[in-house]
C-alpha cells in the first residue's frame, strides 16, 4: 500500500486492516482499476482530522452559552462533565473501532452488535437515516459560526436579506451556504491532496487557540473567576443549568469519533484508532478548559451576554488591541472552515458504506472514478446542509445533540455490552479500560443531557419522528425486499 505522502507519522507500517471475523466493504480493489477505498491515514493524520472537527467555532461562540446557562465561572463543570463524557463514550468508539474498521464506523458497529442480516439492519438503516438530517446539522452548524464570526468585520451580514422580514434569512446564512458549496469543492479531490489540505488547515486551527490562550493568560485576573456564594448548590436550578452547559459542551467535543467514519482508510487500524480517538479526547478537553479560564480571567461572566458569540474576539481586543481582535476573528473563521472540511470528509463515508451495504439507496454506492472518494454522497450530504443554514444556531445544535444521543449515542452505549456478551470470541485488538464502567457512565451522562433541561420534551419529540418516519421507510423498503423482520435469518443472534 501507498504510504501516506505527507506528515510522516510513524504509525505502525502495517497497511492492511486488522483480521476480524466480521463482514466488511472492500478496502482492496476487486480487479486492477475498480475504484476502492486506499488505506492513507496514519495516526499523525488521523488525529489532526480528529481535532480538526473537535476543534471548529462550536468553542468560540457556545463559551458564552455555557456560562450564562450556569449563571458564572461554575460553567467551567459543563465542560469538565462534557470531558468525563467524551472519554467514557471515546472508549467506546476505541474499542469497536479498532474491532471493526470499516468505512461508515457506526453504520458498521450497530449492524453488527444487532445482527446483520436480523434486527442490526433495521437499527442500522435508522441510524443513516437520522444522519440524513444530523450529518448536515453538524455541517450547517460549523458554517453558520463561520459566517457569524464574519460579521465581527462586516456587520452588514446581520441585515436581513429582506428589510421587512426582519425574522428571516440574514446574508450570514447566505454566507455559510456558499462556505459549504466552497468545502465540497476541495473535498471532491484524491485523499493525497486532501490530506495536504488538512495539515495546512491544522496549523490554522492551532495557531487560533495558541493566540486565545496566549492574550487570556497575560492578562489574566483571578479576582473574575469568583463565584456568587449559592452558585453551586444543589438545586433543581442548579441541574437545569448544569445539563444546558453539558449539552452544548457535549456538541463542542465532538468529533473524536471521526476518524471511524474513515475507518476504510486508515493504517493500521487496531492500533491507530484507539489512540487517534482517546489521544485527541485528552488535548481537547486540555485546550477548552484553559481557553474557558483565559476568557473568564479577563471578562467577567456577568458580561458575557452582553458581549455575545465573539466574547473571544472582544477579549483579545481588551487584551492585544484591536488589529488582532480582527486576526483572531479570521483564524477563527478558518478553524470553523477546517472544521468543516473534516466532519464532512468523515460523514460522506456512511451513505456510501450503507449504500454498499445494501441497505441504503444504490446512488449512494458510487465512488469517484478516478479520485476513490465517495462522490455522491459528499455532494447529497452538501446540498442538504446548505439547506440547514438558513435555520437558526441554537436550534441547530440542541436538535442536533438530541437527535443524535437518542438514535445513535444509547444504542451504541448497551450495544458494546451486547457484544462483549454475544461475541466474547471476536477479535478485539483494544479492549477499553475499566468495562462496563465507561458505557455505563456515558449513558447515564447522556440521559442526564436528555432530562435535565427545559423544553427536553419538544426535541426529544424532533427525534422521535425522526424515528418513526425512519422506520416506516424501513418497513416499506425491507416488505418489498423481503428483508428482516419479513424475512428471519435462519441462524442470526443478533451477532
């Protein structure tokens, strides 16, 4: 195999995928120029694409979010709980990962744990389906941050497209629909020149946060991080607040599961997963909650409603002046943009896998020619995003983590028990520490998001028809196919 052409990483040389007794897609051509998937990614990549998409606008502009969801500097538990989180479900994502790395990486987990050709074609269809509409969320949710962080400079893009409409489209979502238009473009090209791209937009990203830090930290006051003396007490209040801040925590430490959404194109997965996941978990959470104090240490929380989602631009404008308060607005802008380009890359994966699968529509099984990149699902998957950007910011994240958490995140949790029980004998080249302490503790941390907030009935309602108009499909489409549950597998345990 090909090595990866840039950024050595030194990852193990192994090309293959690791031997698993489980069905896979084809990583290997199946005659001399069939497009394929090419296994390029090591770990040095694997994890710049992991923090990529972790690190896009989601903690520049939520900062403000969590902390007047927590009413002062105690927003510092959302994200410290958010962490705790992230690393009992990263576990998760390791070891089925690892044991299965194929490209569409939840399509493939929850086939498997519920039974391919049983029950885990159903759950696994309802799982595509939902990413129909929260793929293009997360997507519409980065580049309408990008675009927010745009009219720090041009405050025209505020005004409403139509004058007297002042409650409709602004030109900021007019704005973040040409930047998915824009992303899909340097994605329709080969994994090298991709892959270069990504290297570069790191850099970006990292020079953001290093900026943040840097202008928050010399000119830090710990006097602003005091807290009201009531302010952790043990209310209802309290827990209201605490599960708001945890889910838009929640939704900014995303993306440490990306890399298994290309689990077709990575080197050496048994190894290069598990540590591309947990290692980018861990610097992660270090950055957000050294970016959070830096902040608080210089704008009191008081103040940071009235300074709105570019509370991080204003804080280096106090701090370094006003030239950088615009530079900081532009790296932010290419963190949110890179954030992007890496969640899209990874999402295009799932149709494409479901489709070869069988079990999503055909179109969606094709790859590019000449490029082996899945073509028409990155497109499909753009268009609808596109769409989703003339929602607003806020609903776009609370639906998103709803959505996701119900018909995704719950299953996933019970179904690597599942496994352990159903499949003791299957090949686990990582075995997350501590089971079954982890998959229990991520969900009862995602229960807590789902129940502790106001409103929790009117999007856990969003999912719930999500749900049923998935399965209804479902049934339509597998009565006609004669598929499960018309057609039982004679010998299928759900494993």
């Amino acid at each position: 195999m090909v090595s990866e052409p840039v950024a050595p990483d030194g990852s193990a040389g192994n090309a293959g995928a690791t031997p698993h007794r489980m069905p896979t897609q084809a990583a290997t051509p199946g005659a001399p120029g069939t497009p394929h998937l090419e296994r390029r990614i090591g770990l040095a990549s694997a994890v710049a694409l992991n923090m990529m998409y972790m690190i896009g606008v989601g903690p520049f502009i939520t900062l403000p979010l969590i902390v007047v969801a927590m009413g002062g500097s105690q927003a510092l538990l959302g994200w410290l709980l958010g962490a705790l989180i992230a690393a009992c479900d990263g576990l998760v994502w390791a070891e089925l990962g690892a044991a299965m790395p194929e490209a569409g990486g939840a399509y493939a987990f929850l086939r498997e744990i519920y039974g391919r050709e049983g029950a885990g074609r159903f759950v696994s269809f309802l799982y595509i389906f939902q990413l129909g509409f929260s793929a293009p969320l997360s997507i519409a949710s980065g580049c309408i941050g990008f675009a927010e962080f745009a009219s720090f400079m041009l405050p025209g893009l505020r005004l409403p497209i139509i004058s007297a409409w002042p409650n409709g489209p602004h030109w900021t979502n007019v704005l973040a629909a040409g930047a998915v238009a824009v992303i899909v473009g340097m994605l329709y090209r080969d994994m090298r020149a991709i892959l270069r791209t990504a290297w570069v937009l790191w850099a970006g990203v990292m020079a953001a946060m290093a900026i943040v830090l840097i202008a928050g930290f010399t000119h830090f006051h710990p006097a602003l991080l005091q807290m009201s003396p009531h302010a952790l007490s043990l209310s209802p209040l309290f827990f209201a607040g605490l599960g708001s801040a945890t889910l838009i925590a929640t939704y900014d430490y995303w993306g440490y599961y990306n890399v298994c959404f290309l689990g077709g194109e990575i080197r050496d997965p048994g190894r290069t997963i598990p540590r591309a996941v947990l290692f980018s978990i861990a610097v992660v959470a270090a950055l957000y909650i050294a970016m959070n104090l830096s902040v608080l240490g210089v704008i009191p929380a008081q103040q940071m409603q009235q300074v709105g989602r570019t509370v991080v631009a204003e804080m280096v404008a106090r701090t370094l002046g006003p030239v950088w308060a615009v530079g900081i607005a532009c790296l932010i802008m290419w963190t949110a943009f890179s954030s992007v380009f890496a969640l899209l890359m990874g999402y295009s994966r799932v149709p494409y896998a479901a489709a070869l699968d069988g079990n999503y529509f055909h179109a969606f099984a094709h790859l590019h020619p000449k490029r082996n990149f899945p073509d028409v699902s990155l497109i499909a998957l753009g268009a609808v995003a596109a769409v989703f950007c003339f929602l607003r910011l806020a609903q776009v994240i609370a639906a998103l983590v709803v959505i996701r958490i119900v018909l995704q995140y719950l299953l996933q949790q019970v179904g690597v028990i599942l496994l352990r029980i159903r499949r003791p004998d299957l090949p686990r080249p990582f075995r997350m520490w501590l089971y079954p302490l982890p998959p229990l503790a991520a969900l009862a941390g995602f229960l807590f998001i789902l129940f502790s907030r106001p409103q929790a009935m009117r999007y856990l309602l969003y999912a719930v028809a999500i749900a049923l108009a998935g399965s209804i499909l479902y049934l339509f489409r597998a009565r006609s196919r004669h598929e499960w549950p018309f057609r039982m597998a004679p010998s299928d345990a759900g494993g």
